[in-house]
C-alpha cells in the first residue's frame, strides 16, 4: 500500500505540473515610451475664419513592444490589443471634429486641438473595447504572435473655435495615455506611456519694413530736360521701385499713401516741396506715383489691397515719375514726400 500511495501522489504532482505549465499573463509584457506632440507657434488675425487651422500640423509615433507572445495556445491568447485612454477635457461643442478624430479643450478661449490617427481614427467613445475599463477611447493597434511590435501615428493641429486673442497655449501633461491587454482573457494593463503637448504661442499676424532702421527710402528719378514736359499732365522719367516688408501669414493688408503737398489725390501726384530740396525747387513740376497695373497710387483713406500676407517677404511694386501741374515748366530740382502706412488685420 505504501508502495502505491507513493506512486499515486507522484502521479498527482505531475498532473499539477502539466495543469500550471502553459503560461501566465505575467510573462507578456508590453512598452512604449512617452511621446509629445511639438505644437508650432502661429500667427492669428480677425480675418481667421473659424474652423481654420492655426500653424501646421505635428505628428508623434508610438511604437508598443511585447515579449512573451502567446500568452496560451488558445486564439484570443495570440493577441494583444493596445488601448487610448485617459483623455485630457475634450472640447464637447466641437468633438467630434469633422472628418473624425478627437476635439481636445486648450488654455486658450477660441482655441482647440485636433487629433487624429492613423491607421485606426481616434475616437473618444465609451464601450467595452474603447479606453480601459470602458471610459472614452479607443483601439489604435493590435499585436499579433509571430510580431512582437507595432506602430502608429497621432497627429495634432490646433484650430480656431471662436473669437481668438494672442498669447500662450499651454502644454497638456497628459493627453492621453497607452495600455494593452489580451481580449477575453486579461483586464486591461496600467498605462505604459504618455502622450503630453508642448506650449505654443500665438502672435498677432505683422509686418515689419525691409530697409532701413527708421523705416525710409528714397527713390531717385532720372534728370530730364525741362522740354521734356510737353503740357498739364504729361509724364516723364518712368521709374520703378519696391516697397518691401517682411511679414507673418494670416492677415489682410492694406497699403495707403498719404502727403501733405498733395496737387491730386485721386492722380496720385505730390508737389515738389522746398523745404525737401533745400533750394527753389522746379516750377509746375511733382511727382506722379503708379501702382504696379500703372494706375495712379491714391492719396486716399482707401487704400490699395493687397490680399493676405504671405510668410515671409512681401514685395509690392511701384512706379514714380516727373508729372507737369502748370502751363509753365522752370528748371529746378524735385523733390516729393509721401508717407505710406501698411495696415493689417
């Protein structure tokens, strides 16, 4: 008896053995590491229709590792599913956003964050395979035995919700965070990365003349003969320059000119000032400035529109020549100021 007592608890070790052997879900585990979504700096202006982006968009990779894969023989045990939860406040007036993915509320009134994924779209719902333990989120990747890794790609834009002001976007510590479990057979993981956003900072869209410290130039016009001049209104000595600015993108300019010895507002034409030459300047003689479709450039409130700033340089071109005011042409230097004032918004 004794002998077959021995022999029955071996058998039993044995069985107990072979029960326990196929694996635990401690042996897989998965990695990742944290990620931030760079936000660039942007230029904003009143003429920013809501809806429009603000700056380009960034991207972020997260790349999840497991070891351990399978975790039994079974289907579901071949499998890990990764998972997107622990969202920041979304941006509940506008989330969803079209075209889908997720609307996330910033600091800033006016301003929200896009996200989207690729390849599964980001979505911020609540169901048994959305974020861990059921809250808002989503599945962005699987892992599957033979792999041992994935990939996928969160992109991020900020956008303009409503009625903007400049100023600092802050950075989110935690967007969203990264878990994984096996389907069926597992509850989901702690997170095992971080997805965080940078600060970005919104300025109000500018431009800053090229040329000179005290924001003038001159522009010098050829010498003529005073016969050169044939009667009222004739022109001579076509010259053409450029008024250059550097700018920001995002605002509507508009270009004016003004002067205080204006002879015609709407010809564009200012008469020689003596106290700009120095000396008795020419008689019946100013100067006639052109736009770059050779229409005269306004003395006007009006202005001339330029459309939208582009991000960099602008160059606007311009023409100026000698224009006959009276019956009677005296040789004489000319000399004409006009002040022009760039407007944006």
């Amino acid at each position: 008896m004794t002998g077959v007592a021995r022999r029955l608890a071996l058998l039993a070790l044995v069985l107990l053995c072979a029960t326990w052997a196929p694996g635990a879900w401690a042996a897989v585990k998965c990695t990742s590491t944290n990620a931030v979504l760079d936000l660039p700096d942007a230029t904003i202006s009143a003429n920013t229709a809501v809806g429009a982006p603000l700056g380009p968009p960034v991207q972020a990779t997260i790349t999840v590792t497991c070891t351990g894969l399978p975790y039994d023989s079974s289907t579901f045990g071949q499998t890990v599913t990764v998972q997107a939860g622990n969202l920041a406040a979304r941006d509940t007036a506008n989330d969803p956003p079209a075209g889908g993915g997720i609307m996330f509320k910033t600091s800033r009134a006016g301003v929200s964050l896009k996200v989207t994924a690729s390849p599964i779209q980001a979505s911020d719902n609540s169901c048994l395979r959305c974020g861990p333990g059921q809250t808002p989120g989503w599945e962005p990747a699987t892992i599957t035995y033979p792999a041992n890794s994935t990939s996928f790609t969160i992109t991020g834009q900020l956008i303009k919700t409503g009625n903007i002001s400049a100023g600092t976007v802050n950075a989110i510590s935690t967007l969203m965070q990264f878990y994984y479990y096996i389907y069926g057979i597992t509850a989901s993981s702690s997170a095992i990365s971080t997805l965080s956003t940078n600060s970005a900072v919104l300025s109000n869209a500018s431009c800053a003349l090229n040329g000179g410290d005290d924001n003038t130039f001159a522009v010098t016009l050829p010498t003529i003969s005073a016969t050169a001049l044939g009667g009222v209104g004739q022109v001579a000595g076509l010259t053409p320059f450029n008024i250059s600015y550097q700018c920001s993108s995002g605002a509507k300019l508009t270009m004016t000119m003004a002067s205080t010895t204006a002879w015609s507002t709407s010809q564009g034409v200012i008469s020689s000032s003596a106290s700009c030459s120095g000396t008795t300047p020419a008689g019946n003689v100013g100067v006639q400035v052109l736009q770059s479709s050779m229409s005269p450039m306004p003395l006007t409130s009006t202005g001339q529109s330029l459309g939208n700033s582009p991000n960099g340089t602008l160059t606007i071109p311009y023409y100026a020549q000698y224009y006959q005011t009276g019956s009677t042409v005296t040789p004489g230097p000319v000399c004409a100021t006009a002040t022009f004032t760039m407007t944006y918004k």
